[in-house]
C-alpha cells in the first residue's frame, strides 16, 4: 500500500466439522496497542470477512473420516500519519506497535487442550515505527490442509521469506 497505509490480513483455520460457523460473523475485532507503553490505542477495529474457503486435505499416513478445514480471511486497512487515526486514540509512539486478536473459544473435544472450549486464541503480531519502512514476510501456504496424526512423526514447513531480510521467529505456546 502507501506510506502510512496498511492492510491487514488475518488468515483463521477452522474446523468445519465443529466449528458453528454462524457463531464466527463476517467480521473480527483487533486492538492496536503502542510498543513501548503497551497502552491501547483502538480497541474493536474491524477486518471484514472476504472470503471463506473449504480447503482440500492432504492425506498422509493416517487417515480421517468426513474431515474439513475452512480458511477465513478477514481484512482492513488503517491510516497512520505520523498519529494513529482512529476514534478518539490520536498517539502512537515512536517505538511502534502492535496488534492483538483474541477469540474465545476453541472446539469443544480437543483432545491436548484441557476445557477446550473455555480456552481462547490469542494472535500477536509487531509493526516497526512508523519511519521504518519495512516489507510483511512472504509464507510458502501450502496448497492443501495437512493432518498432524498422534503417534506418527511428521515434518511441515513454516518456511517464509522476507524481502528486507528481517528475522522471522515463531512461538507455539501452550494453552
């Protein structure tokens, strides 16, 4: 996009199988917090629902019965001119920010999850300070759903490439 102009894509994976997708709306909420005071400068900013898309899966040594996964995408895009533009919140600091989605609950029944379906999903990402300008990572998405399998070692790539050649970290958290 332009200077100061962002968009932002969120990618959700859901269980089509469990998943109420009535439940899951044509939009979710982000909050957009400064770096360095953590204080939050929007609160329920809205990326819309663009697509949903049933994914073809990959079976591999083990196998499901009437399987699928959705993708849904949402998108916006939020202005920045030296201050945030949005709602009441004028400041971001000079440190930049950050971004927070946070949906309750998971699927009822998974398994390493314990009260599944009380536990949220939390997505974080950083962005550098507004003078910086800097390039999002680019994933290798594969083209079709694969199926982690209890007791069956498998290899998935999370492989991404970033064209000003930033580090790119991952965290898998427990719940």
């Amino acid at each position: 996009m332009s200077k100061n102009v962002y968009e932002i894509t969120l990618n959700q994976y859901i269980d089509g199988n469990i998943s109420d997708l009535n439940k899951l709306g044509n939009y979710v909420e982000i909050g957009v917090y400064d770096k360095k005071s953590n204080l939050i400068r929007a609160d329920g900013y809205q990326l819309v629902k663009v697509s949903e898309k049933l994914l073809s899966p990959e079976v591999g040594k083990c196998s499901f019965i009437n399987y699928k996964t959705i993708k849904q995408t949402y998108t916006g895009v939020i202005t920045f001119i030296g201050v945030l533009q949005y709602s009441q919140y004028t400041y971001l600091g000079p440190d930049g920010g950050f971004l927070v989605w946070d949906r309750c609950c998971r699927n009822q029944g998974v398994s390493n999850v314990q009260n599944s379906n009380a536990v949220s999903t939390l997505l974080y990402t950083e962005f550098p300070p507004l003078n910086i300008i800097n390039s999002s990572p680019v994933f290798d998405t594969p083209a079709k759903t694969v199926y982690g399998c209890l007791g069956i070692e498998q290899n998935y790539s999370f492989a991404a490439t970033d064209a000003d050649g930033d580090e790119i970290r991952y965290t898998l958290e427990i719940p």
